[in-house]
C-alpha cells in the first residue's frame, strides 16, 4: 500500500512522465481526459490510456467536459432523430435515453 502511495505521489509532483515540458504537460492532459473519457463511457478510447489513478485523481476536472461532449452528442441525435426522422418527440426520447444507456454502460443512470 505505502508502494502505490509514493507512486501516486511521484505522478502528482512531476517526477514521472518526462517531467513537466509542454509536451509532456500536453501528453499528460490528454492523457488525463480520455482515462476519464474511458471511466464514464463505454466509448472506445486510444490504445495508449489506461486507468492510473493518479490521472483519475487529476482528472476531477474532466468530469463536465465529458458530460458536456455526451450531452452535445445526445442532443444532436435527438435533433437528428426529431427533426430528421421526422419522429414523433417521445420516440425519440426513448431512442436517446436508450443510445445513453448503451453509451455510459449504466453509469450513473438514476440521475445523482
């Protein structure tokens, strides 16, 4: 335990990772957004990010652009779907409520 705690700390105080250059601060900010991008969606991310915690940790601030880019692709389907379709709005309701089932894997679904 006291291993992946001076891990961790190491990953937060920049001795991992090549440092703090603007590459590597560019990599580690990707990084950082698709891990959390992987941890709420079911979307296939790069092959290059995995689910290290102290990039969950760092990625607390992630969480609203994340759900702000499902909720921008949620409202485009609904658009599509309505409008395109030509659908009445309760189908498409039930259309998109099921498109984000699939997309999250359930995560969080009760609205908390």
């Amino acid at each position: 335990r006291t291993q992946i705690s001076a891990e961790i700390k190491d990953f937060l105080a920049g001795t991992t990772n090549g440092g703090w250059g603007i590459v590597a601060l560019m990599k580690s900010e990707f990084r950082t957004f698709f891990t959390i991008w992987m941890f709420i969606t079911r979307v296939p991310s790069p092959s290059w990010v995995d689910l290290h915690p102290g990039y969950l940790m760092m990625g607390m601030s992630y969480f609203p652009i994340a759900g702000s880019v499902l909720g921008l692709m949620y409202a485009i389907v609904f658009d599509f779907v309505n409008v395109s379709l030509d659908l009445p709005s309760s189908i498409a309701a039930s259309f998109l409520v099921s498109m984000g089932l699939y997309m999250t894997g359930c995560f969080h679904e009760d609205g908390l």
